[in-house]
C-alpha cells in the first residue's frame, strides 16, 4: 500500500503542517526544582503541665491583650478588665514552687510557650499573689453589700411594720374573742393569746355552710362593724415581701466576707510601702461598708428581739423567716377571703335579680291568662 502512491503523486493530499504544530505540540519542560527541606520548628519549652496549659492559654486569651499588659494591669490594680470571676480564675491558675524553679532555671527563655511567657512577666510583679487578692476581696465586698443592702432594709422595713402597726394587735384581739367563744367550756376557751401562725387556721375552721370558713365569716362582721381593719393586707405588704430572706445566712455571708477583709489588712499591713499606698485605701473602704452592715445587721438582731417580745414568743427559738413566711400566707388568705365574700354577694345579688325577674314574668304570665279567662267567659 505505501508502495502503490508515488511521493510526487498529485492526489496525495498535503496535511496542514502549521495548524498542526499549534495544536498538538508537547511544551518544552522545564526541570523540577528540588523539593527543598521543611525546616523542623523548634519544640517549645514549657514547664506547666498539659491541662493547666490548655486552661491558662483560654485564659489569657479573653484579654486580647499582650502577656506584659496583662502582668501591668495587676501591678497597677487596674480591675477595669479584671472582674471578680476573671480574679478567681486565675488565683486558681498561679504558677507553682516547681514551675516557678523551672522557669527561673531555663536559659533558653525565648523558646518558652506562650502560657510560661507569661508566668515570667507574673513573676515579675512583686508581691502578685497579694495584689490579687486585695483586688478580689474588693470586688467581692462590693458585689456582696450590693446584694445584701436590700436585703437587709427589707428585714428591717418588715419588721418596724409589725411592730408599728395598729391594725394587727385589734385583729388578733378579734381573733382571740372568737376562738374563746367557739372554745368556750373547754381548757382553750380562756386563752390570754395565740401564736401568729395560728392566723392560718382561721381557714381550717369551716362553717356549716359550704365553702365558708371562720375567716370569711370575721371579715364579713369587720366590713359590718369596723372596715379600716380590710386594710390590714395594706400593712403586711412589706412583710411580705421580706418572706423568703434568710437572715442567718446574710449574717453568715457578710461576716465571712469581713473576716477576709481583715485578714487582707493584717497582710497589706506587713507588705511594702508601694503595695500599700496603692491598695490601702480601697481595702479600707471595704472594711468600712462591711463594718457599716454589721451595724445594721445588729439593729435588725435588735428588732428581732423585740419582735420575739411583742409576739410573746422565745428569742433564741424565734425565725424571722417563718414569721414573715406566715404573714405573707395570712396576708394572701385574707386578700382570697375578701374576694370570695365579693363573689359570694355578686352571685347572691344575681340569684335575687333572677328570682324577681322570673316572679315578675310569672305573674304577667298568669295576668295574661286571667285575661283571657275572663274573655272566655264573657262570651
């Protein structure tokens, strides 16, 4: 077959040589550069243990600041950024005798981890630990009386209200008539008083009629006969809401926060004089707000007393807890009697309503039928 075709043969037909070169020669290769050698980076030193390192490094990183700002903040007691939650934390996260010496003995201190970076610029700062400290124990004290405070004016508030207020004692008088006269002939029918948390028995007591107990039945005769006592609710208001306060736990709470506070003063006291010209005066201030809620503290154990004394009950054995608990139950039965005897007279003045207009329509009725009667018989 090749042999047939001469090469000078007009029918041979000639292919397209440029076209050819454009479209499907091979690019020139050029030779590969040699794959040059990773450079190994250098392991970092450190000398805090995986999960304290893994804890201080989210630590630090909530600052968005260098390590050596943050080692200024606390040499300065700047707690701008360094609140009471954030001053917990890294008390817990200090650097130990053993890292301390490690750090201290490193030479190559520029190949330590970021997280020992910084234990250096903390060791830099004297005293740090201190610093801390007096920096938590001042946000601590403020957080505390802020929460306390209330409290405390709540307590007291609550009970100069019982001891002031004239509706209660002619209320309980009334109580204790009634419950002599229902106990009468039995050795608790001549009772001189009563304790307070009897008020919430008045409910128990029920009377033949349904869904009417002792208390509806008195606060209906008081509406009768004296209506400035309906306002008793009024007066118990305060009471109420200082149920639910725990006075010996404020008075634990505050005590254990000044207990530290002097503590802090003792320490402050044996520091350098840098130390305590820069933290004296806030601690001082502290101490003095704490020791001003002692003092209210102890009015309020003044006021318990009296209140113990007033309601005929023991000192030591007396909760102003369950006190104010149960004036507040009392004030609620009260204020759900008012409201049933209103609802018992709506339905009572409905039901009368009724009956008129259905005796009303009866007798048209029957007028109407008498009419017709007579009609019938006319014709």
């Amino acid at each position: 077959m090749w042999a047939v075709m001469p090469s000078s043969s007009k029918e041979l037909v000639e292919p397209d040589y440029a076209s050819l070169e454009l479209l499907f020669s091979v690019p020139p290769t050029t030779p590969k550069e040699k794959m040059r050698p990773k450079i190994k980076k250098t392991k970092e030193i450190t000398f805090i243990g995986p999960k304290k390192s893994l804890l201080l490094s989210i630590f630090l990183k909530q600052f968005k600041c260098s390590n050596e700002e943050i080692a200024a903040m606390i040499q300065k007691g700047d707690r701008s950024k360094l609140d009471a939650e954030i001053l917990k934390q890294l008390l817990k996260l200090l650097p130990e005798d053993h890292e301390i010496n490690g750090l201290k003995s490193c030479k190559e201190k520029s190949e330590l981890a970021n997280v020992d970076q910084f234990y250096l610029h903390l060791l830099e700062v004297p005293s740090y630990q201190l610093r801390i400290e007096c920096m938590l124990i001042c946000e601590e004290t403020k957080i505390l009386l802020e929460c306390l405070w209330p409290k405390a004016q709540a307590i007291r508030t609550a009970c100069e209200t019982l001891l002031t207020s004239h509706r209660l004692p002619v209320f309980c008088q009334l109580i204790l008539k009634v419950g002599n006269f229902l106990n009468y002939g039995h050795h608790t029918g001549d009772a001189g008083g009563f304790k307070i948390s009897a008020l919430l028995r008045l409910t128990e007591t029920k009377a033949n009629q349904s869904h009417i107990t002792l208390l509806h039945h008195i606060l209906e005769e008081v509406e009768k006969n004296d209506a400035d006592l309906l306002q008793l609710p009024g007066d118990l208001d305060f009471v109420s809401k200082a149920a639910g306060i725990h006075f010996d736990v404020m008075r634990a709470e505050a005590g254990a926060n000044l207990k530290k506070l002097l503590e802090i003063e003792k320490r402050l006291f044996l520091s350098t004089d840098e130390l305590k010209i820069q933290h004296a005066k806030s601690v001082q201030g502290s101490l003095d707000a704490s020791k001003d809620l002692q003092k209210e503290l102890a009015t309020i154990e003044k006021k318990k007393e009296e209140l113990a004394d007033y309601l005929c009950e023991d000192r030591k054995k007396l909760s102003l807890e369950d006190v104010f608990s149960t004036m507040k139950t009392f004030r609620e039965l009260f204020l759900k009697a008012l409201q049933d005897n209103q609802e018992r007279r709506e339905q009572a003045a409905k039901c009368e309503k009724r009956k008129k207009q259905l005796k009303g329509e009866d007798a048209k009725r029957l007028k109407g039928e008498y009419k017709k009667s007579s009609t019938f018989n006319k014709n």
